[in-house]
C-alpha cells in the first residue's frame, strides 16, 4: 500500500469512538449512510447504491444530526491527510501539557477524544470565541467560547504523575499480562482513567442499573434454539403429531 492511502485513512470510525457510543457497529453505519439513488430490490435490477462513501469527520459523533449538517448529500469530500498511530495511547480523564498554541505550557484534563482525526479536546484551554447571534437593532450580540481541538501527534504530551511533566510512553505488559502505559523517563505506570471507560449510557459497567426495556443477562444465555437435519415441513408435522409411513421413491441424478 502506498503511503498517501495510509495517510488518506479518514474513512473509518474509531474503536474509541465505538466504545463509547455503545451502539452496534450497523446502526453506525446506517446512520451514516447518505443515499439518493438505490434500485429495486428485484431480480431484473442490478444491486446499485449511490450516495456518498465517505463523510468529514469533525468534533460531532458521526451519527448525530450536528454531523450529518455538516457532510451536505451532494458535497464532495475534501482530502484529509492522517499520520498513522499504531497505539492510542491519550484518553478521556488524562492530564496533558499543550505543546503549541497560545496556550503552551498549560495542563489540563481530557475532555473528549475524536479518534477519526487524531484530535483530543482539552477542558477550558485552546479556547475561540463564536459569534452565535450579530449584533442588531434593539438587540445585543450573543458570543460565546468553546474549545479547539488539538492534534495528539505534535500538539499535547501526556504527564507523568511521577514528577507532572511531559513525557513520552510506550506500552508495556506486566508480570500479570496486563497492558499497561509506562513513562520512558521515569519508568513510573501511567495508569488509564476510569472516566475513559464512560460511554453514552452509563459512566462505569458496574454502576449501570437495567431499564425496563433491557435484555436480562439470564435470557440472553438461553438457549432456545436446537439444530436438527429435519427439515421445515418435518417440524410441522412433529409438532402436529402426524407420523410419516410412506416409503421414499428412488431419486436420479443426471
């Protein structure tokens, strides 16, 4: 593979992002989806989908409504050049240091990760300041302040807890097998934090309480199903109680 289309890997949704959803891998993608044309489902048809095969990613979850304004049906794409990172290694809930910016120096928590563009989102820092309604006659301007998001390859350094500086880190397995992040300078665990593992439905697994509209665990693990080779007109009969006496004819093949 050539190293533009390695760059150009815009396409997919992230495992983070994933995670956090909560939601089937399908309903992601149908929610995505952005079709205008498809044809019949008939046997004189040809199976033919056409609509846009990718969307521009941005801070917004890709099956939000937000997302979906900002990807119009008939626009095009533009190119979006990635590096590749083989190991995530920045989450929710970590303190960071911004590398660049007007706010170099400065450290702050994680407040959201967008996986898709290698951003991360650091709580009140990197600030822009939106103009959400212009000033009129009678009426004064709204503006507000949100934050930018910044690029996790050359914009912010996770800290160590050890001595909260900057560092580099590199993933390694301890003598239990478990995963784990380690500072190259300091030789010191960077623990992962918890509110990493905070998705749209709830903050942590265990602290999750079934809904009414919930499938109980036990009747998941039922089984309900049991294989047999008879086949969907000896079921019925089965089920019917009548008993097959006749004999099968001979059957050829030519």
């Amino acid at each position: 593979m050539r190293l533009t289309q390695v760059l150009k890997d815009f396409k997919k949704v992230g495992e983070l992002t994933k995670k956090y959803s909560n939601l089937p891998d399908s309903y992601i993608k149908r929610s995505m989806e952005q079709i205008y044309y498809r044809t019949r489902r008939n046997p004189a048809y040809l199976p033919r989908t056409f609509g846009r095969k990718t969307i521009k990613f941005s801070h917004h979850r890709p099956w939000t409504l937000e997302s979906k304004m900002l990807n119009p049906l008939l626009d095009k794409t533009p190119t979006i050049y990635l590096e590749p990172i083989k190991d995530w290694s920045i989450f929710k809930g970590d303190r960071v240091e911004i590398l660049n910016g007007p706010d170099k120096g400065k450290q702050g928590i994680v407040q959201s990760v967008i996986q898709e563009r290698n951003w991360v989102i650091v709580e009140r820092l990197n600030m822009k300041i939106d103009v959400l309604r212009k000033e009129e006659k009678g009426r004064p301007a709204v503006i507000g302040q949100s934050e930018k998001p910044l690029r996790v390859t050359t914009d912010v350094a996770l800290i160590d807890p050890s001595d909260m500086l900057p560092c580099e880190i590199q993933w390694r397995y301890t003598e239990k097998g478990e995963k784990v992040r380690v500072s190259v300078r300091s030789g010191r665990i960077v623990p992962v934090p918890i509110v990493a593992r905070e998705t749209y439905d709830f903050k942590t697994p265990t602290s999750y309480e079934e809904k009414g509209k919930d499938t109980r665990a036990a009747v998941v693990g039922k089984v309900t199903y049991e294989p047999s080779l008879s086949t969907f007109e000896m079921d019925i009969m089965k089920a019917m109680g009548i008993e097959e006496d006749r004999t099968a004819g001979p059957v050829y093949w030519y």
